[in-house]
C-alpha cells in the first residue's frame, strides 16, 4: 500500500505508528496510516486484521 520512500514499516511492525497519514479526521479523533492502521487520538489502534491495540500513553506522559 505504501508508494513513499522508504517504504513506511508494515502494520505488523512495532513501529507501525511512524507511517504517513493519508487521511486525517482530528475532529473525530483519528488518523488512518498509509500501511492502513487506524491511529486514534488516545493512541489505542485499529490494524487492518481487525485486532485491537489498546492505548498505550507512556507513564511520562500523564505526569
């Protein structure tokens, strides 16, 4: 799916949220990546096989 270069690290790849956004819906609160993840904005995922990443905010982060 990805025409960038590099090519943007795979939906099965821990790095998977580094993927360009193609489409960008701040107002609902979600982005969808170019390896067709869906990022929402309280960093829980959706990936293209349909699992679930749950959110997952540094403990730094809510310091």
């Amino acid at each position: 799916m990805c025409t960038h270069t590099p090519k943007c690290p795979s939906a099965a790849s821990p790095d998977r949220e580094a993927a360009h956004v193609v489409a960008a819906h701040p107002e609902q609160g979600w982005s969808l990546l170019c390896n067709a993840v869906l990022l929402f904005e309280d960093t829980g995922e959706l990936l293209p096989d349909g699992r679930i990443v749950a959110p997952h905010r540094s403990v730094a982060a809510l310091v």
